[in-house]
C-alpha cells in the first residue's frame, strides 16, 4: 500500500488451503493527470497454485472484468 499511489492484495483462501490454492496479486495503481486521476488495474498470477497456467485461460474474461471495474469507479468518481 502507497497512499495516494497504489494498493494491492493477495487473495488465498483461509486455513490449510492457503498452500494449495490461490496466491496472484491484484492491485490499482493511482497516477496522478492534468484533470483527474489515470487509474490502473493489474494481477500478478506467478504465486498462483497450484498452477499460473490454469490462471492463464481465464485472461480475455479477467481483462473484460476489469474493463468493467474500470468503468465502474469512473461512474462512481464522475458522478
């Protein structure tokens, strides 16, 4: 967590699970524009169990989730 910057998070399940499932990273990175704020939404899937190659067929369906995040929290700013 940077404030004003960046913040980002590991999702693993609770208990035991944690080593055999989950681990990529998500994260908002905050730039400051002339006008507003450029706003960007990234994973990190290289801890993910039990494999980043399972991860990685879901990619186009992540990429238009997070499109639609995106749009989303601009909604929300702009009013």
């Amino acid at each position: 967590f940077e404030p004003d910057r960046r913040i980002a998070w590991q999702t693993r399940p609770p208990g035991v699970f944690a080593r055999l499932f989950g681990g990529r990273i998500w994260r908002y990175e905050l730039e400051p524009r002339d006008g507003g704020t450029l706003v960007r939404e990234s994973w990190d899937i290289r801890e993910e169990k039990p494999s980043p190659a399972m991860v990685r067929r879901a990619d186009k369906h992540t990429a238009k989730n997070m499109e639609q995040t995106l749009a989303r929290i601009e909604q929300v700013v702009a009013g």
